[in-house]
C-alpha cells in the first residue's frame, strides 16, 4: 500500500470530524476547513490508488 493511501485516508479522516464539530458549534470556517481536507484526502488517496496499479501492472509485466 503506497504512502498516499495512507496519508490521505488519515487526512480524509482528520476533515471528516473538523467538518462535523463545525457543523455542531456552527463554526462556518471550520466546516468549509474541513470538507476542504477531506476532499484533499480523497485526492491524495485516489493518487496513492493509482500509483499501487502502476507498481501491480509493473510487476504483472516483469512475470510474463
């Protein structure tokens, strides 16, 4: 699992409960703060994704 996969679900995470608490304390900022790290999260994860697909298609083609 590739280090962006990692780092971008913790983020993803991280913005969730910023994201949640904002909406409690009805702290606009904090929401808007939060969904933005969670989407950053989703990126980073989805580049991670990517990444271990290259490296399992790599190894594939070192095999045959």
């Amino acid at each position: 699992m590739d280090k962006d996969r990692l780092a971008g679900s913790a983020k993803q995470a991280t913005g969730a409960v910023k994201e949640a608490a904002g909406k409690v304390m009805g702290d606009a900022k904090l929401k808007a703060e939060g969904a933005s790290e969670k989407t950053a999260g989703k990126i980073q994860n989805a580049v991670g994704g990517a990444k271990d697909a290259v490296r399992d298609a790599v190894r594939k083609s070192d095999r045959a």
